[in-house]
C-alpha cells in the first residue's frame, strides 16, 4: 500500500494549542486528487492506568464536557509542546492524583481518527502507584478517586459507566498487559 501525497495544506481556523482545523489537497496512489480533505489537529494528550501497590486500579470519576456527563476517567491531560510522552504522564499522575509509580510501561501512541486525526493520545501502564502528595491538579473539574478491580472495570466497561473512547481505549490496552 502506498501513502497518500499532501500537495498543499491550508489553516481555516486555529485556537493553539487545543485545536487546529485545515484543508489539504492529497493525491491517491491511483493519481486522482482530492481537493478538501480537512484534518483537525487536537492536541496531544497521554493518558495512564495507575495500578496502585496492593494490585487495585486508581480511577476518577469526574463530569466531562464533551459527552456532558459524569464518567469513569484514567488520570490524562494535554502533552505540552515538545514534551515527551513519558514526562507528560508522569506530570499529570502526580498532579491529579499525588501518586508516582515504581514502573512506566508504554502500551503504544494512537490517532482517534482514521481519516482526520482528531488526537494523538500516548497511553501509559503505570505500576506500583503511592501517593506522595495531595492531588493538586488545578483543573476545571471536579474528580472523585475510587480504587477498582480489573473484573469491575471490565464490567463498568459493559455497562457504560466510561464516556471517552481514549479512557476505553486505555483500559482494553491495560488488559493486554495485567
């Protein structure tokens, strides 16, 4: 399978660092040659499944704006520019749970979008989580901690407690590696 070639990219609307949306040109394999093709570029994020010393799975309950309602969360926050995966999501544990991890383990980097590419989210296993210090998160939302096991995230899973295809995502992956 080949690639296909972008002949020329144009910006119609950005609010940097969260979204960009543009139109590109691309010719196919075949040479034909589509002239709209838009791409919207959010911005990074990494996402992590802590498992906390005694084998449980730290979670967060929060009210999440985009589906507008309260679901099942993994600790997750925006890559800021040019920051590693691996540093974001240690960053982010600690700063919305206090906790850091005896060991990271990358389960992979992935788009949400097929054709425009939505976010690109680098999802994290970590191992051993204590807490060091309070949550301090500095977020808009309001998060609850609960401690589960992996059976009652896999239910949870099932019965639609979780609202974000990346926090679904996130646990499917951790799964291949519990």
């Amino acid at each position: 399978m080949q690639s296909w070639r972008t002949l020329s990219r144009r910006s119609l609307f950005q609010a940097a660092p969260y979204v960009s949306v543009s139109v590109e040109t691309v010719e196919l394999p075949d040479n034909r040659v589509v002239e709209d093709f838009y791409q919207v570029d959010l911005a990074p994020c990494a996402l992590i499944v802590p498992v906390m010393a005694d084998g449980r799975i730290l979670m967060l309950r929060q009210y999440k704006h985009g589906p507008r309602r309260v679901s099942l969360t993994f600790p997750a926050g925006f890559v800021e520019d040019q920051e590693p995966g691996l540093c974001a999501a240690k960053r982010e544990l600690l700063e919305e749970t206090g906790c850091r991890a005896a060991e990271w383990v990358s389960m992979g980097s992935y788009v949400d979008n097929g054709n425009q590419r939505g976010c690109q989210g680098h999802f994290f296993l970590a191992k051993g989580c204590q807490r060091v210090q309070p949550p301090a998160s500095g977020d808009l939302e309001e998060m609850v901690e609960e401690l589960w096991t992996a059976e009652n995230l896999d239910a949870a899973v099932r019965k639609g407690e979780f609202a974000i295809t990346h926090q679904v995502a996130a646990w499917g992956l951790a799964r291949l590696y519990l």
